[in-house]
C-alpha cells in the first residue's frame, strides 16, 4: 500500500489552493463541499471561482504564490501549470509538515485526492496511488451502480439507533448479525424507496423481535426495458441481484433475465396469444403469496411496468393487503426501439405529438379511436399490434391518413437481433406478409420515419443489409 487512506476534517478550517484555473476550481469545488475555508492564490481567476469569490465561498489573493501563503494552513493544493511554482509549494508545505497535493505529480504529493463516490455521511473512495486517475475514475463509475443514492439516508437511520441496538444486544457478534440483517433487508429497502416512516416502524419490530423482517417480504415491481441489459437503471440492477423470486414476462429479454440472482428461484408467467401461462388474476396473488412466504420478489417485465404492462394491477393488489412493494420504471419499447432505429418519436419538422396505443385490446377487438390517431403532425407507436396491423393500416387510411404515410416495424428492438422495415401505410401488411417477424414488434407511424435511413446508428450483423423494404418518399 503506497499510500495511507484517511479522511480528513476539514470543515471551517483554512486551505491553500494554488492556482485559478479549471484544474483549481475542481479542487476548490471538492474542499468547499467538505466545508473548507479555501483561499486561492492566483492572478487570475476561472470564471467560475470568480463566481464563488463573489459569493463569499472563497477568499482570493490576486497574485503569484508566496511561502507566507502557506501560514496557519492545514493543507495545500498545488494546481498551477508552473512546474516550479508547484515544486515550490510542495517542498515548502512539506517542511511545515502540512499535506499537500500536486495536481497529477505523485512524487510531489503527501496525499493524493481519490475518486469519490459521496453518499454522506456514507462517503467511499478509489485510488490508484497516482499511478492511472482514469482507471480510479472507471473503478468510481462500476461502484456508483452498485451503491445507492439512499445509503446516506440509512446511514442516518443506522447512527439514530445504533445506541438502541447497542444496549438491547450485549454481544459485539449478536449486534453485528442484527446490522448485517437490518441493512440488507427489508428496512434498507424501504429507505431506499424513501419510506421512513416504513423503514423505522420497522426498525422498532425488528428490535423488539429479536429479528428484522420477521415474516413479511416485499415486491420489486422492476422494468427491464426493451431488451438491451445496459438499458437498465441501477436500482433495477441492485434488486435483480437481492431478489429471492423472479417472476418473469414472455417480453423479457434472455440478457436481462440473465442478470438476476443466479441461485433465485424463476416462475415464467408470460402471455402469448390465446396462451397464457398463467392469468392476470393468478400473477397477482402468486405475487402476494410470495410476499407473505417472506421472499424478496422481483417482478420483471419488459419495457416499463406501468406502459401496457398491467403493473398497476399487481401493485393494486398488493396495495389492498398491506405489502411492502416498490416500483422501479424501465425504458418503454417505443422510446427504446425508436432511439435504437433511428427514429426519433417527435421533431420540430414532423411531428409535435406523441401517441402510445395498444394494438390488443382486453376483449380481443382493434376497437379504438381511429379519428384522434389518424391526426396529422403526431407520431402514433402501437404495441402488440402485429396480428391486427391490416386493420390498423385500414382503419387509419379510412379517417383520413393518407396511404403513403411513412410506417415502419421494429423486431426485436435495442437488441443484436434488431431488425428494421421500413414503408407506407399502404405496403406494411405486404411487408409483414413477406418478411413475417415475430413479437415483440413495435409499428411507428408518421413522417419521422422518413428520417430512419439518415439518422439510423444501431447497427447489427444480423440486421446488416436490411434497410426500407419500401420507399416512403
């Protein structure tokens, strides 16, 4: 270890920064978060520094860099592109024996300035001892995925009844298990989800049994998006890994099923046509069942839980009989798939509004309101409309769509087996005759297809080769 880690006090305590560039001012802004009082030497200042002076956040010293600037210091940067000036600071703050910190010169520093991930109070840090700050900073970028905003919050929580805990288990080893159960269960989640209320009545339960979580699980209402796993956010991520149940969708993509807890138990649930798994009904209490067994449920669906997805349904249910749940949105497949075809859903030029609509109605029918659809300037995204794209097409051109309105299906979206084709109103049965893909497809309709060949970026080896199937021009 080349380099002891330490946490510094250093709240309203005066430190030096040298230098008033933009390498200074991300010191600056570092030290003032911690509550410094920083005064910078400088001839010049950023901007930005010049903003914070005005603010009294900063003293400022309009000159070049003395060794009295160093007088009653508790630490030093060095943060000018001088290499003598910095030199100088370095060796004159180590004979004062105050830490200093060279900007991007190891062998100057007494300290270095790691990568950080602030979470306060809880705060962590990655150093490379100098050796390569880019690598820190990657290292930083997988850690931030893996630690949540809220852990400050249960921090707090953790520090307002540690004496608590500490007086109601003598045992140093008892203590350490209820911690261990506390903060990686159901009362971190809850803090998580912002539930303090939640999070400290149950808190009082687990104290007073003796155990936290005793009895009642929780669900995980989580949307895996349009199949992409790096589409996914951090909080879906970090429950995929917890969850002791995934109860999953026919649309949910195998990589992102693939990032669930490996030894969790998996109930497929999903809904073709005229072949369902398992009715609505049925999901919802297998949903609550679980819960009360005193699993952490995840319930995974495709695209986000609360478009198409009947996710306020489940939650309704677990609402009415008192289940903790929590819901995690997801990228929907129509602004997953457009982005990823090249199509934006709205644009100044074509299109001022955006319409999403299900192709499948409950009792089976395409009864919906053509007039408001066939509307001019808007972008309309149908889901699970491929079994009824003939009457859709028919029903649009009928209230006043003309049949040469660009349309296109996107197959398998945001994925490597991604496919796109591209026409009219007018020849997308035939093209769906012809090329017959498969759900999950998602039909675009309105001028902003036009732009799919200019602005298309997502490129696939299957999909090479593939480009409209019909002119739109």
């Amino acid at each position: 270890m080349d380099f002891l880690p330490i946490f510094l006090d250093v709240k309203n305590r005066p430190c030096l920064v040298v230098g008033g560039g933009d390498v200074a001012l991300r010191k600056v802004s570092l030290l003032r978060q911690a509550g410094a009082r920083v005064r910078v030497v400088s001839p010049e200042l950023h901007p930005s520094l010049g903003r914070m002076l005005g603010d009294g956040e900063i003293s400022h010293v309009a000159r070049n860099y003395q060794a009295s600037d160093l007088d009653e210091c508790i630490l030093a940067v060095a943060a000018t592109d001088d290499a003598a000036t910095n030199r100088a600071v370095s060796e004159q703050a180590k004979s004062l024996r105050i830490p200093v910190n060279v900007v991007d010169q190891p062998r100057l520093c007494s300290f270095i300035v790691p990568s950080i991930i602030d979470r306060s109070p809880v705060v962590a840090a990655v150093s490379t001892g100098g050796a390569s700050p880019v690598l820190a900073r990657l290292i930083r970028a997988r850690l931030e995925t893996l630690i949540p905003a809220g852990y400050g919050r249960l921090a707090e929580l953790a520090a307002r009844f540690r004496d608590r805990v500490k007086a109601r288990f003598a045992s140093p080893t008892d203590r350490r298990l209820f911690w261990d159960n506390v903060l990686q269960g159901g009362v971190a989640e809850r803090v998580f989800s912002g539930h303090m209320a939640e999070a400290d009545a149950a808190m009082e339960l687990a104290l007073g049994q003796n155990a936290p979580d005793q009895g009642m699980g929780e669900v995980y209402l989580v949307g895996g998006g349009p199949g992409d796993p790096d589409l996914l956010t951090f909080r879906a991520m970090r429950l995929m890994q917890q969850a002791d149940v995934v109860v999953y969708d026919r649309l949910v993509a195998k990589a992102v099923l693939e990032m669930t807890r490996r030894d969790a138990d998996r109930i497929y649930v999903g809904k073709e046509r005229n072949n369902h798994a398992m009715r609505q009904e049925e999901i919802n209490r297998l949903l609550a069942d679980l819960a009360k067994q005193g699993k952490r449920v995840l319930r995974l669906k495709g695209g986000d839980p609360f478009i198409f997805g009947r996710g306020g349904e489940e939650i309704d249910t677990l609402a009415q009989e008192g289940i903790p749940f929590q819901v995690v949105p997801g990228v929907t497949a129509a602004a997953g798939c457009a982005s990823y075809a090249g199509i934006p859903l709205t644009h100044r030029d074509y299109a001022q509004s955006v319409t999403f609509v299900t192709g499948h109605l409950k009792d089976g029918s395409i009864n919906l309101n053509w007039p408001q659809l066939a509307q001019p300037h808007q972008t309309v995204v149908f889901y699970m409309g491929l079994h009824g794209l003939p009457v859709i097409a028919e029903q649009l051109v009928a209230h006043g769509l003309p049949p040469e309105t660009p349309a296109a299906l996107v197959e398998q979206g945001t994925t490597h087996q991604q496919k796109v084709y591209t026409g009219t109103l007018a020849s997308l049965p035939s093209i769906v005759e012809k090329e017959d893909p498969k759900p999950p497809t998602l039909i675009i309709v309105g001028e902003v297809v036009r732009l799919h060949e200019k602005l298309s970026w997502f490129k696939t080896p299957e999909a090479s080769g593939q480009g409209a199937t019909s002119p739109v021009d």
